[in-house]
C-alpha cells in the first residue's frame, strides 16, 4: 500500500505526466513448482505423497519420515524462456514497433535440501532454495517502455523443517519459510520537450518474510499413500525511494518541488497461500502412478498497481483483478532396473489473471507443463538424478491504456514457453 502523503505526491506528478511505478504485484506473479529437484521430470505431480527424497521438506515436510538416514541433495535448474510480445495495429503509432525482444533468457537456479534422523519416529529437515519470482528485462525502446522495462522480483528461502511419524501409517510435519525478497523495476517517463528522449525511475528494494508449511501423510497400505500440504502467506514489506534520471527540466522540476525526490513509498505484498492434496499408488514391482490437486490465494497477493502517468490526479490506482488460481497433476514412475528409474507427467494450472486485467510484465496466462526425467542410483551413496520440462503458456492477450503520454498499448505475447533442466545429486551416509 502508498500512504496518503505519497499519493498525493504522485498526483501532482501524474497531471504533469511520468510514467507508471508497477507494484510488486505487476513484477512476476510466479510461484514456481521447479526447485532444481528431479521431481519436474513428473511435472510435480504427487509430490505431496511421493516422499522420495529431502526435498519433500518443502512439498510436504511429513514426508521426511520416510526418508532415512543423513542425505543432503543438491540440485540445478537451468530454465530457457521465449516471452515475446507482438503488439498489434492498435498499439499508439507513436510508440513504435519495438517488440522489446526475448524479456526472459536463459536462468540459473540452485536448490540444496538436508535431512536427518536423530530419533526413530523424528526427522529434521533443512533447505536453501528459491520458488518465487523471475526476472523480466525488455529492449529500452519497446512499445511498453511507459509501463514497464524491467523487473526483478526474486525469494530465497532458509527453510528449516521437522517430521513426526506419530504412527506407521501417520505422519505429520512443518517447516518454518524465512524468506528474503527482493524487488527491482525499471520504466521509462517520458519528458515533456520535444524531442527530448525519456527519462526512467527506477525501485529498488529488500526484505525479509517469515511463513509456514504444514504437512500431513498418511498411508493407507504398503502400496498407497496420500498427503496433504498447506503452505501460510509470506509478507514481503518492500519499501524504497524511487530513483529518477535523465529527466528533462519541467519533469525534474516537478519531481522536486513535489517532494518525489525524497518520498518513501511502500510496496507491500503477500507471496500467496496454498493447499496441495495428493496420492501415491505402486500398481506392481515396476510402476508407481501419483497426482495432485492444489489451490494458490493470487486474489490476496496485491492487486493494485501504482500509476503516475494519467493526467487526471484521481486516477493513482489500477485495479488488476488477480484470481485464485487451481492446479492439476498426474504423473508416473516406471523401475527399468535395480539402477534406473524413469518418470514422467503432466500438470495444468488455471491464470491468474484474464485479458481484461493483465498487465505487460505478467506475461504467463494457463500453464500446461510436460515433463520427463531419470534417476539412476550410481552406488549405496550416490544417485543421479536428471529432467527436463516444459511450460507452455499460450498466447495471452494484453490490452493496457492508461492516460495519454503512457499510450494505448495492444497485442499479444505469442507462443509463450519455458524450458526448464534440471540435474540433482543425492548423497546418502
């Protein structure tokens, strides 16, 4: 949220005309299955109930009891994105042409889970990953300069986490999520002399968040098991002084006698609730089939951008409209020897947003996600494991227009995809 004195702030600014200052909420709305675990190669699904490795600290700590032992995993991710927006004939003429290019390249990510067993029922779990966000970054010139150019929006979490086996058939566990967050978002304000160029704004922010999973896992025979997760809010209280440059005088003029240059403005919002419920079942020696259903608070994460860029000082706010959103999975393992085992799955989550309430930098509508992976255990204390995936988003549309000097900016990104390979080593004592 903004307090007043900020928005009134920006109200003198708007009638002067700069560019838009996109909240948190804008910056990525991604919560991301993919840790770096072998697990993608199932496209996730079951990973409630599958309790195969430490990692199940963070899809379900209760499944810790199953993993004996001192075993540290270490894993990889490497993701590839096509994000390219194709404006149409009715983008503003005075924009351009510029589709801002590929806004996502190629992406590392490192994920690092432990588990121990101190006591015959315990197991203590900790973990070093992260799950939220992504990086966005357009050519300066693209049509959609007013509204975004780019955004980074990334949680690392520390997550430490215990397993109770209260039962042979029940366990229970939780983990405590302590996230750091960080925020960065670039866009362009356009100066009022002609031929001037644009200036640009810049935030820049980090914090920290503390949440919660809680974890149910429950045998009903040798041969199935069901789990269920629950995952709490994390509040990320980003707070920063925007940074401007290359303003031109009558901008820069304002910004000061205004009091921007100084104001602190806060960008609060929630990494979002969940709720994951999934199944396990051994159908023989060889194959294992697993799914999952699962649920993600988007309405509560923050849906208000703030704009700087409408002439008419009582229009600060845009309404984005974030829905809940729903996720299904199902996915199978197959032993192919006493050494390797091969898996695969598919999953779809609904969109968090529609055409109407999209923005430009929240480029990801549906999700259908595609995945297949191999595990091989080397020897008793060492597995492999390796995936890959792949996310297709559709062509989701994107109709924004917020004033004059922003412009009316229209079209689609086309063909959206994400690439992910993922590589993991297992040790075990």
């Amino acid at each position: 949220m903004v307090g007043r004195r900020v928005l009134s702030l920006i109200g003198v600014l708007s009638c002067l005309g700069s560019g838009l200052l996109p909240t948190a909420a804008s910056a990525a709305g991604f919560l991301w299955y993919e840790v770096g675990t072998s697990e993608i190669g199932l496209a996730s699904a079951g990973s409630t109930a599958r309790a195969g490795s430490p990692s199940t600290l963070l899809s379900n700590p209760a499944g810790l009891t199953r993993v004996d032992g001192t075993q540290v995993q270490v894993a990889t991710n490497l993701i590839y994105g096509h994000l390219v927006f194709a404006p149409d004939s009715q983008t503003d003429a005075r924009l351009g042409t510029n589709n801002g290019g590929n806004s996502v390249g190629l992406l590392p990510i490192i994920g690092a889970f432990a588990s121990f067993s101190p006591e015959k029922n315990v197991r203590l779990g900790v973990g070093l990953f992260s799950n939220f966000g992504a990086p966005q970054s357009w050519d300066p010139p693209w049509v959609g300069r007013y509204y975004t150019t780019k955004t980074t929006l990334l949680g690392i979490s520390i997550l430490p986490g215990v397993g109770w086996r209260i039962i042979d058939a029940l366990s229970v566990g939780v983990a405590v999520n302590i996230m750091s967050g960080h925020l960065k978002q670039d866009v362009a304000i356009p100066n009022l002399e002609p031929g001037s160029g644009d200036g640009s704004m810049e935030v820049s922010s980090a914090t920290w968040g503390v949440g919660g999973n809680v974890g149910i896992l429950y045998s009903l025979s040798p041969a199935t098991r069901f789990g269920f997760t629950y995952t709490s809010p994390v509040k990320l209280n980003f707070s920063s002084t925007p940074t401007f440059n290359n303003l031109g005088p009558a901008i820069s003029a304002a910004i000061a006698a205004a009091g921007l240059d100084t104001a602190r403005i806060d960008l609060g919002m929630k990494v979002p609730q969940t709720v994951m419920a999934g199944f396990s079942h051994a159908i023989d020696d060889r194959w294992t089939l697993m799914g999952d259903v699962g649920w993600q608070n988007w309405a509560a994460f923050g849906a208000v951008e703030v704009g700087i860029s409408n002439p008419d000082p009582h229009s600060l706010t845009t309404q984005l409209g974030y829905k809940d959103t729903w996720h299904v999975g199902l996915g199978a393992e197959t032993q192919l020897s006493q050494a390797w085992k091969l898996n695969f799955g598919v999953a779809y989550d609904s969109s968090l947003t529609d055409d109407k309430s999209r923005s430009l930098s929240l480029s990801l509508a549906s999700q259908l996600r595609f995945g297949l992976g191999a595990h091989v255990a080397i020897d008793p204390h060492w597995d492999l494991g390796m995936a890959t995936e792949f996310l297709w988003g559709g062509s989701p549309r994107v109709d924004v227009d917020r004033g004059a000097l922003s412009g009316h900016v229209s079209g689609s990104y086309s063909s959206t995809y994400l690439l992910f390979f993922s590589f993991s080593f297992t040790w075990k004592a």
